[in-house]
C-alpha cells in the first residue's frame, strides 16, 4: 500500500500482518480524498486538524498529512496495529505532526488538554458489521473532540445501512466496491 498524493507520494506504508486490520482500498482512498478536495462542503484537508479513528494502518491519516492536514491523532487499540504507525511516524519524520492514542474511539472520554486545538476532520474505519460507527460519534461529540463543522467520513460495509446517530446528518454517501463511504456533520 502507497500514499497516493501529496508530499509523501509514492512512499510504501507499513501495514498489520494478518486479518484483523482491512486498509481502505487505494481506488476508495483516492475517490473519497477527491471528494474532500473539491466538494463544496468540504472543509479541504490545508491545516486541518485530523482524527484516524479505528486507525489500523494509518491510512488515512497518513494520506490527509501528506495532502497537507497539519496534524493527525490516530486512535487505535490493536498494538500490532500501533507498532505499524508508529513505524510509518518515524519512517515519514512526522514526529511534531503526529501522535498515537491507545484507546477505542467507542471509549474516548473527554478530549485531553494537551491534545492541542479541536478537530477539524475525522476518519472512521471500524470493523464492518458491529455498529461502531454511532458510538464512536457520541463520544465525539460528549466529549468535546470536534470544532462545530467538523466533517466525519465513515466507511462501513456496502451491505450494512448507512451510520445514523442523534445530532448527526448524513451530506454526502458513495460506495466503492465492499465499501460505503458516508461523509456526516453534526445536525
């Protein structure tokens, strides 16, 4: 798997061995990275501040810094998982633009004080058919982790229905193979 654009273009990214992380396909990073840049309510990805929730590879995250996202917060339990991010940090020298959270975005909590500024941006890439996504939203929003127009892609299985959560609409939804891809703001 390679970053597809920006400064880090074409740079290999280390990713878990074995099934318990699915990166995001290149042809569904590289649509929904498109749509972030030109769809009007979009907020671009210059400066934002980003959350790669469920994180996994780091994928996403990875490809918003290299688009020119200022900062990324990659959340992620599995520690395979961390120690592949982790790796790709150091590799890509995102040491001042990057930090790793061991927690579950179903559990955050209250956004931590030295985490700096609100986000602007967040990415989710759960398991598919647990029904993750609305937790993870509700705690977002409880615990204070988002500017007011934060924008939150959501990718959850082709054959699941669409995440729904109080407070959250959905502006935008695609599909790309197995994958559904919403883009949801706060109501």
């Amino acid at each position: 798997m390679r970053i597809i654009a920006g400064s880090l273009k074409g740079r290999a990214i280390r990713t878990p061995e074995g099934a318990n992380t699915r990166p995001t396909s290149d042809r569904a990073r590289e649509s929904l990275f498109n749509v972030l840049a030109h769809a009007d309510w979009a907020p671009g990805l210059e400066g934002v501040r980003v959350i790669d929730a469920f994180a996994g590879s780091g994928a996403l995250g990875f490809e918003a810094i290299s688009r020119g996202a200022a900062f990324c917060l990659f959340v992620e339990t599995e520690a395979a998982a961390r120690g592949c991010i982790r790796d790709n940090v150091e590799t890509f020298q995102l040491f001042g633009n990057t930090r790793i959270h061991r927690r579950s975005a179903t559990d955050l909590g209250p956004k931590p004080a030295g985490l700096g500024a609100l986000f602007d941006l967040v990415f989710m890439d759960p398991p598919y058919r647990q029904g993750l996504v609305p937790l993870a939203l509700e705690q977002l929003a409880s615990g204070q982790w988002l500017t007011p127009d934060a924008l939150v892609v959501a990718e959850t299985g082709s054959d699941e229905p669409a995440p729904e959560a109080p407070g959250w609409s959905t502006v935008d939804e695609r599909v790309y193979g197995a994958a559904r891809v919403s883009f949801l703001r706060r109501a």
